[in-house]
C-alpha cells in the first residue's frame, strides 16, 4: 500500500482492510493463472484499482442495491462488495460472461465474505431477470454510448449510473448526446487527473 491508497482507507475499519488484503492475495494468486489487470498496473493494485474503486463509495450512501456491468478482475464491484459487508447490509450482482473470470470473482467473494453474486452472463440476457437496482457501475467496459444501450433497464427507470471513464469522455458524451438524453454531473478523480467518474440519471433514447 502507499499513502494515496491510505487515504482512501480513511474510515475504513480494520476488518476490512484485511478482507481487501485477502482480496489482493486472491487476485495476485489467480493472476498467474488467468489474465484479470494488465501488467504494468500488478504492482499499483491499491492504487490504480482498488482506491479507484473505493471513490464510489464516496458518492453514494452504502448499502445500496448495486450491479456491475463487466465486472472483471472485481473492480469496482466487488470492492463495493466488501465494504457492504461492514455495514451487513446491501447487495452486489456482478455480471461477468467470462467463465474463467467469474470462477474468480466467486472464489474472492467467498474468500472475503462479500455481499453479492456472481452471474456468469451476458449482460443482455441477465436484464432479462427484471432485477431493480439503485446503482449501475462499469469500469474500462465500453463506450459511454454501449454502456447507456446495456444499462438502459435501469438508467430509465430510477437507478443512477457510476461510469469511470478516462481522457476521452468528452467525446464519448458527445457521441453518446447522438442518441440519447440523460442528466449527468461529472466528478474529477482523485487518482487520476485526465479522469472522471460519470454519474449519471433519467436516461432516455432519441427518438
């Protein structure tokens, strides 16, 4: 760890500093076997990962109904995961096609007593459960545009949208304002200075 990842563990009680050290033990362990976070970031996991993920949780009143869209390597879903375990409440659908990546994301769950699930589908076919969420969060899944056409069951309904996204995402709200319509306040990050978190509401399509 180093001292930007510390401070984002401010408030954060030592029960779960040590489930997320379980969680990065996990990671490095099944990242010899299965390709989960790109090389160059291995040894920046706390910051370049797991902080990036605990920003949310300043964004939002926890515990809250949750899915992750593309859920990966666990970030930011099952970090979110984690911390609803110190609060005992709330609930995490991570939704990962991936088989390999979804054996993982089970293994960590069960490792670090999360509160979620895995769903190893398409997103697609699981927005066919009709479950109703608070949020929706992606992370390096796709164009803002894709993201709005996967998460739109919710997005149009009551949920708020939570989407990190890099340098480029004024022209992926450019493109995105094509085709559809939506409130958005943008939030700069506090790890990486070209990025932001899009959080995002009242999505509806053009017609």
């Amino acid at each position: 760890m180093n001292s930007l990842s510390n401070d984002f563990l401010d408030g954060v009680s030592r029960e779960t500093v040590d489930k997320l050290q379980v969680f990065v033990d996990c990671l490095e362990k099944w990242s010899a076997k299965i390709n989960l976070i790109g090389p160059s970031t291995k040894k920046d996991v706390w910051t370049r990962h797991i902080a990036d993920s605990l920003q949310l949780a300043s964004l939002v009143e926890l515990p809250k109904r949750w899915i992750d869209l593309g859920s990966g390597a666990g970030f930011p879903g099952l970090i979110i995961a984690i911390l609803m375990a110190e609060r005992g409440d709330g609930w995490v659908h991570l939704v990962e096609s991936n088989q390999k990546k979804a054996s993982f994301l089970r293994a960590a769950l069960l490792e670090t007593g999360g509160r979620g699930e895995v769903h190893a589908v398409r997103i697609e076919d699981f927005a066919k459960n009709d479950i109703e969420t608070d949020i929706v969060s992606a992370r390096a899944l796709a164009s803002l545009d894709m993201l709005f056409e996967y998460s739109a069951p919710w997005l149009s309904q009551s949920a708020r949208g939570l989407f990190h996204k890099g340098r480029d995402y004024r022209a992926e709200i450019d493109k995105a304002r094509d085709r559809w319509q939506f409130d958005l306040v943008l939030h700069r990050s506090a790890i990486e200075a070209d990025s932001v978190i899009l959080d995002v509401k009242s999505l509806a399509r053009n017609y």
